[in-house]
C-alpha cells in the first residue's frame, strides 16, 4: 500500500514547480522568443492552471468523502432526494423552472439526481418548456405519474383559453404511452361571464380528452383519478385495458365510460346516482375487492325503473353512502357479493322510506359476535358489528337502537359510546334479552344516567349472567353505588372479572375496596 501524501510533501511539490516554470519561462524570454513561441507558452500555462483546477476540485472531492454526509450510499441519497423532489414536484413556476436545492449539495448529490430516472417521473402540467424536456429526458423509459391541473394557469382567463388547452394537451399526448398513474383536477367555469366578456368554453376537460387522447389505449395506466369542480357534467370516454384504480369526484356515473376487465379499487365521490345507476356501473367492474361510492342526496330512484341482478365475486369491503333505506334495500337485494365482505353504510332519513330500520339491520346483529355503537355529533349513531370470521358491517343512522332488542342474543360485546341511554325500563328489556354479553361498554358523561344503569344489577333478578368485563373508562361514577352493584354480583355467583375505568374519573375514596370485589382492576389515561 502506498504511503499517504503529508502537507510537506504537497508543499515541496508546489515549491519546485513554481521554481521550474520560473525558471523556464525566464529563460525563454532571454532567447527574444517570436509571438508565436510566447503563445504556445501562454496555452502552455492554461493547461496547467485547468490541470490544478481540477486537482483543487479533486482534492474537495476527497474531502466530502471524509465527511459524514460524504458517506452516505447512492441508494440512501436516492431515498433523501426522492423527499425533496415529491415536496415541489406538484406546482412549478411557469417562467422559471424549479429544481430542489438538494440535488446541487455537491457533485456526488448532483450526479446522482441526475442519474435516477425515478427522480424525474412525476410531471405536473402545464409546467415550464425547458423544465418539461428536462423530465422526459431524465425519466427515460419509466412509467411515469402525470397530475394536471388548470389550477397551475395564474390568470383566470386563460382557463379555458384554446391555446391553453393546447398547450396542456400536447404534453399530455406525448406522455400517453409511458403514463401508469393520471391525476386530472379541474376546475369548471363561473355561472356567470362579465357581459364585456365573450362567453367560455363550457367543456374544457371533455374537450381535453376528445381533442388528445380519444381512443389511444392507455395499456400502462394503471391508477386514473379524475375530479372536476364548478363544471358542467363532463363525459368521459377512455380505453384502459389495464386500469386497476379508478377514482371519480363530482359528477353523474352515467357520463364515466372506461374499458375495463382488470379493476380492482373503485372510489366514487360525491356522484348524483340512483340505485340503477350504481348497479348499472358495478356491472362494468366484475372484478372489483374495494368499492367506495358517496353520494349526493337527492337521487332517489325513479319508480318505473328495473334493477339488475349483478354479480362482484371477488369484493372484499363496500361503502355506500349516503343512500335512504329503501335504496339502501334495494341495492343491496340486487347484487350478489361474498358473505366475507365488510360493509359500511350511511342511510339518510327519507320521508319516503316504508321499510322499518329493524328489519334491514336486525339479521346484521344476529349473526354477529360484537357491536360498538357510536353517537357523533348530532342525533347520528355509527352502528359497528364484527364477527369471529373477521367480518365487519358499518351503518350509520339516526334510528334508537332500542328498537334492536330482539336481534342481539348472540352478541358477546356491547360498547356504547352515547350521549344519553336509553330510558331505565327499556335498558332493562335489552339487556335480559342480550344474556350472551360477556364484555359490556359504557361511555357517557352523564352521572345520573350511570347511577340508572348500575341499579338494573341489584336484582332481584340476575342480569347478563356471563358479564365478565365492565369498562367504564371516560365515565363518571359513584364509587358507593358501583360497590353495591359489585357485591351483588359477588354474592349471587357471578362476580365480574375486570373493571375498567379511567384514571382522571377513578373514586378517591374506597379504591381499596373496588379492588377487592374483581380480579382485576385497570385504569387507563
């Protein structure tokens, strides 16, 4: 190995250098040299100012090898300059192209930024010309992920410019083959134009997809998600063999036209949709696992119209919302789904709606091992039952639950996270009815409430026989009444196994003598 250059050694070096350009240069001038001999030496001494020049840049070089940021791998600088480019990438300066400043730390940084084509396959359009061949360039061969957006135009008149579209769409048409992820935010035209103005184009992103992709098969997109707001209701017409996610903000499912056979995610939002017009698009997507539709009240169904029976074999979770009850039904009567699918739906009350709320989610509770039932702001309860299967069913409506008493003999769990519970008697009728509870919850600020529910255990009868967990945690009690409630459970052979409760609510007094009538005491924060 040999020895390492020491700062002597580089000072002799420059010392005799110096000394013998010196020295030649003097003796060249003594020997009356032509112009022409006195230009070799000038270029002569370039070449060795550029040769020191980049032994000045080598040994800086040498030296961020030493430091601890010098050190870092390829890979790991890739992951970092990865967080950089995906802070900027959305929205660049039209005039002045944008590159992190990261990717210019220093020469090993720079070049590997420019080196990863993974560094540049995010492009937002419009964006700066020169910025735009620059990503293409860098990005090479990868599949790349296109979000476009009239939101990047600074002057509001240019919207809907013809010019403008142009400009996008050109881009955009020459991206097309290499697109695996589309993201198109758009925003529509005003309602109303200034009378000095000539009306705008009332169609923009149609006319967008007409004009520049048409009937191209986009065979690398796999992800599309297309929002448009303030507009009229945009057709979409696309060929996506290979799509497998779909999602859809604002609009009517009756202007979205895609080709299919592989979609597997659909995310439907804020759509105006009957219940045949749900049908209707599922029927397109046999091969979905995840569904999520949300709609816009007020697109009941029309009397006159015929449901079709359609068929999703392989989907796993649904969400609806929000359908009345009687669509609700009759969605749900229409399509033939896996008994393993997890369910979550929110029905909004309707005048119209006929048919009981207990009766459609009765048969939910009997075949189910637990639920939670949550009061959110408003008179609204999230209704939330899971099996042992791993099955779980999510409905949100304002009905009592109540009305569910003779449907959950099967539950083991009940955890309510209320307001207010239901009246002493009726309290009192569920739970003789619910004799399979072995884990009861109750969430609830309201101490006179809770004092009512802990009487319902004194008997003389036995209530939830099985009841081996009671968590009160955020509840306020008496310690003196839960006391009593826990010795007549003790006394009668069915004393409870834990109690849980939260530390900020736990009793001061007689927290010695709670211990003592359960096996277990928790307290949580």
């Amino acid at each position: 190995m040999s020895r390492q250059p020491t700062i002597t050694d580089l000072a002799a070096f420059s010392s005799e250098l110096r000394e013998a350009v010196a020295d030649r240069i003097s003796q060249h001038l003594l020997e009356s040299p032509t112009a022409e001999d006195l230009g070799s030496v000038q270029n002569t001494l370039l070449e060795m100012e550029r040769s020191l020049r980049n032994a000045s840049y080598f040994l800086l070089s040498q030296y961020n090898r030493c430091t601890p940021i010098g050190r870092l791998s390829d890979d790991l600088l890739l992951e970092i300059l990865k967080y950089c480019m995906h802070d900027t990438s959305l929205y660049y300066d039209l005039d002045a192209p944008i590159i992190p400043p990261a990717f210019y730390v220093c020469t090993k940084w720079s070049n590997v930024a420019k080196n990863s084509s993974s560094l540049w396959t995010r492009i937002s359009l419009p964006m700066n010309t020169q910025l735009f061949k620059l990503f293409v360039t860098r990005s090479g061969s990868s599949s790349l992920d296109v979000f476009l957006s009239n939101q990047l135009i600074h002057r509001p008149r240019d919207l809907f410019e013809v010019s403008t579209i142009r400009r996008i769409g050109g881009c955009l048409r020459q991206l097309l083959p290499r697109i695996s992820h589309l993201q198109i935010f758009w925003e529509g035209p005003a309602n109303e134009e200034p009378e000095d103005e000539e009306p705008v184009n009332e169609e923009p992103l149609s006319q967008l997809v007409t004009d520049y992709i048409g009937e191209t098969e986009l065979s690398t997109l796999r992800s599309l998600h297309i929002t448009e707001e303030g507009g009229s209701a945009t057709h979409i017409k696309l060929n996506t063999p290979m799509l497998r996610s779909l999602r859809f903000g604002e609009g009517s499912t009756n202007n979205l036209h895609l080709s299919s056979e592989h979609l597997v995610i659909l995310e439907l939002d804020r759509i105006n949709a009957t219940p045949k017009e749900i049908l209707n698009l599922l029927y397109q997507f046999p091969t979905l696992k995840h569904c999520r539709i949300k709609t816009l009240t007020g697109a009941n169904r029309h009397e006159s119209d015929v449901l079709p029976f359609v068929s999703v074999p392989k989907l796993q979770t649904l969400l609806i919302a929000k359908l009345n009850l009687c669509d609700m039904i009759d969605v749900l009567n229409h399509l033939d789904i896996p008994s393993s699918t997890s369910l979550t739906l929110a029905i909004y009350p309707c005048s119209v709606d006929t048919a009981p709320f207990h009766n459609f989610f009765g048969p939910y509770i009997a075949s189910s091992d637990e639920m939670r039932i949550v009061q959110k702001d408003g008179v609204d309860m999230d209704y939330i039952l899971t099996s042992k299967s791993g099955l779980r069913i999510e409905i949100n409506h304002r009905s009592a639950f109540s009305q569910l008493a003779s449907y959950g003999s099967n539950l083991s769990l009940l955890d309510l996270h209320v307001r207010s519970l239901p009246s002493l008697p009726v309290f009192g009728e569920i739970l003789r009815k619910w004799t399979s509870i072995t884990h009861l919850g109750i969430h609830t600020y309201n101490l006179e409430l809770e004092w009512a529910l802990f009487t319902l255990f004194e008997g003389p009868e036995i209530l939830l026989p099985n009841l081996q967990i009671l968590d009160c945690t955020h509840s306020l009690f008496s310690t003196q009444q839960m006391i009593k409630v826990l010795r007549f459970r003790q006394a009668a052979g069915v004393g409870l196994r834990e109690l849980k409760i939260t530390k900020t609510f736990r009793p001061l007094e007689d927290i010695d003598q709670l211990q003592s009538l359960v096996e277990e005491l928790s307290e949580y924060d």
